[in-house]
C-alpha cells in the first residue's frame, strides 16, 4: 500500500438527527489517541465504543 496520510482527527465531534445523539471525545495526539464513541436515543445510551490508535513503527 502506498500513498500519503494526512495528520487530520476524522471523528465527527457532536451530531444529532431527529431523537439520535453522536457524540466522540478523542483525546493524545496523532502519533497515540484514545477515544470514546457514543449513540443516544431519546437520550438514552445504545451503543458505545472505546478506541484507540496511533503510528505503527
């Protein structure tokens, strides 16, 4: 695989779509991160993920 990658967070932030609610929370820069995704409806939480990444040396 070749190409170029860009140093961007591409997580979303907050957004909401009628009863839904997307929130991310990323925290560390791009070299390691972690984060937390979440969706709410009728804010009540239905899904949850804990990530994490960085560069691969």
């Amino acid at each position: 695989m070749t190409g170029t990658c860009r140093k961007v967070a591409p997580n979303r932030g907050l957004y909401a779509s009628g009863d839904y609610t997307y929130h991310c929370a990323v925290e560390g820069s791009f070299e390691w991160y972690s984060g937390r995704e979440e969706i709410f409806l009728a804010g009540k939480p239905i899904y949850e993920c804990l990530f994490h990444g960085g560069l691969v040396k």
